[in-house]
C-alpha cells in the first residue's frame, strides 16, 4: 500500500497548507503560535490534523456562555503591545494587577459579543471553507492511489 500511504501523506501536507493560507488571509497571525501549532500525522488510513484549541473559536466563534482563558488574553496583549488605561483613557502601568484587569475586560467582551468584529463577532469560517475545498481533491487522491497499489498487488499475483 506505498501509493496510498504517500497519498495520505500528501492529504495532510494539503490540508494544512491550505488551513495556514486560509488563516493567514484571515489575519489570524498574531503570535505565530498558530501557524505552528497546524500539524498532522497519518496512522493506518487515517489521516489526523491538530492546531491550538483556539482554531475553532476563530473559525466558528464562541460558544457566548463560556468565558474565554484570561491567561491566554494576556500572552496575546503582550504580543500585541496594547497597553492598559484607567477610566480617563489615560495609559497605566503594566503592573500584574492592571494587565489582569485589561485581559479580564477584553475576555468580557469576548464573552458578551463574540471573537472578532470584522466577522460579525462570528468566526471566519475558514475551515468549513478548508473542508470544502479539499474534500474533492481527497476523494480523487485516495481512489487514484488504491487503483495503483490494487494494480501493483494483481501483478504480483
């Protein structure tokens, strides 16, 4: 089965192309954490993508009930340099205290209004769109190489 194992090899360096274009056009590239979280590994004739939890928030939104993780809040407000203001607008410290107040604020409005507004606080929707982009590509990958390692198994009869 040498064809279909470098088929399904090619299946996973595809989709996961395709999820970090799509992400990228998306820009959801703040930390790079996610382009490098995107792998996958083949086991049997199954073909296994992984990324950070947090793909599917930014693809599909929020569940609104649930409140987002504060400590992942503040790695994204350090990467992104936003610094904390008190009531007036004016900028304060980046004490520990003020940061938490600013992730804890930021995870509020997360939770109250969705992701991202440039998505109508909904989600991308890039990998519903990766899923329907691939899935033909897959189907003719897949039968292609079974007919090739079917073949090569006859002639060895």
């Amino acid at each position: 089965m040498e064809n279909l194992d470098k088929a399904l090899k090619d299946v996973g360096e595809n989709i996961v192309a395709e999820i970090r274009k799509l992400a990228k056009k998306d820009n959801f590239e703040s930390s790079g954490d996610l382009d490098k979280s995107i792998s996958y590994k083949v086991e049997g004739n199954i073909v296994e993508v992984s990324a950070n939890r947090y793909i599917e928030a930014l693809s599909g939104g929020i569940n609104r009930k649930k409140f987002p993780n504060v400590d992942s809040i503040k790695e994204w407000i350090r990467i992104k340099g936003i610094a904390p203001r008190n009531s007036k607008g004016r900028f304060v410290a980046k004490t520990d205290a003020n940061m938490n107040k600013l992730a804890f604020v930021i995870g509020r409005s997360i939770g109250n209004k969705g992701i991202s507004k440039r998505f109508g606080y909904k989600g991308s929707g890039f990998l519903e769109e990766v899923k329907k982009d691939v899935i033909n590509n897959v189907t003719d990958m897949i039968a292609e190489a079974y007919k090739l390692d079917i073949i090569v198994k006859l002639k060895e009869i």
